[in-house]
C-alpha cells in the first residue's frame, strides 16, 4: 500500500510538471530549445536511457534498458523538434547472438564510435559489450577489477567516446557523497582508471557525451521524491594530466523535465553547439519519454571541431 501511495505522488508530481515547467525558473548557461513528447505504440518502446546522434542531429540510436536499440530521424522546424520518424526497434543480443533477457537486459549507457562500432553497459551483472551494428551479437571487452565492487543497480551508467578513440565509462553512484566519481579509460584492449570527477551536491551521473569541441559533457540527475526530477550538466576539459576547468552550463529546478538520462552533444548548422538529451519512462504511465534539447549560448567555428 505505501508503495502504491508513493508512486501515485510520483505520478501527480509528473503531471504537474507538464502544468508548470513553462514558469518554472532554472540555473543555466543554456536556452531551452525544444523539448517533445515521444510516443510511439509498441510493447518495447520506453525505458529509454542511451541517445547517440549524427554529426547532423538529424539520425540517432536511442538505448531502452530493456534490452532493445531504437532508431530513428528527428524532423525540426524552426530549430524545433517537429517531428520522429523511421522508427526501428532491434533487440540487444547476446554473444550467442540471441536477445538478450531477464536481469541480462538491464542495458544502460550507450557509446557509438565513427566506424559505426557500438558499445553498452549493462548494470546487475557489470559488464560492458561491443557491437558491429544493432543487428549484430556481442562481444565482450575485458572487465577492470573495479566493475566487480561496484554497487548494484548503480554501476556503469554513462559511456562516452573521446576524439582518440578511447572510450570512457563511468558509475552511476561512487559509494559515497563525498566521493567522486571514478572514470574508466578503455584503450589498446586494456581498461585503466586515469582520474575522478568530482560528486557535488545529490547529483547522480546517468549519461555522457564528448563535444564536438573535444570536451567531456556529463549529465548528472537529481530524484527529489514526489516532487520529480533535476537536471544537471557539467562539462570538462580532458587531457593526458586528467581533467580540469570543470564548468555548469545547466541545472534545471523540478519539474521541468522528465527522468532524462540520455545525452548528445552535437554541432548545428549555425556553429552552436546543442545538447540533446531522452528521458527514461520506467514503462511507466505516470512518466513520459522526452527529447530535450538545450543550445549552448555560445557558437564553435567548424574548423575548430574534434570529431
């Protein structure tokens, strides 16, 4: 019964949301761009807590923590999202090239590198597999040591590919507030631990993204019970010596915006520099699944780009 109470609140401070976010302030280096509401009729579709998108921003691979790639077009008007289309959902499979079910299926973080090559984290049992496309098997990367004491239902959240090649991984929770968040580097066939983000506030780490200017961009999110959820991204220059100059270019105030996990950073066609991130429903109807899109009040020169 409480249970069933606790989640009706969640549900009523879900669509007050919808009712108040147009007047709701936030802290932000950032302009609200777009933000769209994603239904789609098919038993698999939500949960969705991975996004890639194309140098254009105009296809994307979405990752459902279920266990399924979602793609699609994205359709804008007026620098607006107007429109998804094309949608296709393929199972993630395993490394007998069967989907992938039960607790095995609790994919989390998405990384696509630009030979097309995806990688997934999947929390439960920590691990992270590689694919060819989504229509391929997995294969398995190394595990470092470390991924066996992370905590359950928290571990590998956020995947991001830097310029190099290398691919970067990091947990939901570090174990402790005053601990910050470890960040794996996967390079050469070989995981190492190269430096640590700083944990601030009750900011969780749920997705990632490096910029088309070479920078690492972390979504951060913040569950404040029935009264819904914050957002937050920070972002970090990386570099052989760690990270620094450490920046917050957004932090929204509930109830702005859904349950948002899934980051993309891309470039539009006027130099700006856009954030596009997709909510996670939970599969529940209570919740929606949102593409959000924040553009950077700042323009990058294209010959200036990294990726």
């Amino acid at each position: 019964m409480r249970k069933r109470f606790i989640l009706s609140l969640i549900g009523a401070s879900v669509v007050v949301a919808g009712m108040l976010s147009a007047r709701t302030e936030q802290e932000s280096s950032a302009k609200l761009t777009s933000t769209f509401t994603w239904a789609y009729d098919h038993a698999d579709f939500g949960g969705l807590s991975g996004l890639e998108l194309s140098q254009d921003g105009r296809s994307f691979i979405a990752l459902s923590d279920r266990g399924a790639f979602v793609t699609g077009k994205i359709t804008r008007k007026n620098g607006k999202i107007a429109n998804i289309s094309d949608i296709v959902l393929s199972p993630v499979k395993n490394t007998k090239n069967t989907q992938i079910r039960g607790k095995e299926a609790d994919s989390e973080g998405l990384a696509l590198r630009e030979d097309g090559r995806l990688f997934v984290s999947f929390e439960n049992y920590h691990r992270v597999w590689t694919y060819r496309d989504t229509d391929s098997e997995a294969a398995w990367l190394p595990r470092h040591d470390a991924f066996k004491t992370l905590q359950r239902n928290s571990a590998m959240e956020a995947l991001a590919i830097a310029p190099d090649g290398a691919l970067y991984a990091l947990p939901e929770r570090s174990g402790r507030k005053a601990r910050p968040f470890p960040v794996y580097r996967y390079a050469d066939g070989t995981w190492s631990q190269p430096f640590t983000l700083p944990r601030r506030d009750d900011f969780l780490a749920v997705g990632a993204d490096f910029g088309p200017d070479g920078k690492l961009y972390l979504l951060e999110r913040d569950f404040r019970g029935v009264l819904g959820f914050r957002s937050r991204v920070r972002r970090f220059d990386v570099d052989t010596n760690g990270v620094s100059n450490e920046e917050t270019l957004l932090t929204t105030r509930t109830p702005i915006h859904d349950n948002l996990e899934g980051l993309a950073v891309w470039q539009d066609d006027t130099g700006a520099i856009r954030l596009t991130m997709v909510s996670d429903d939970n599969f529940r109807f209570f919740q929606r699944t949102e593409l959000v899109e924040y553009t950077l009040n700042e323009t990058l020169d294209f010959a200036q780009t990294k990726r």
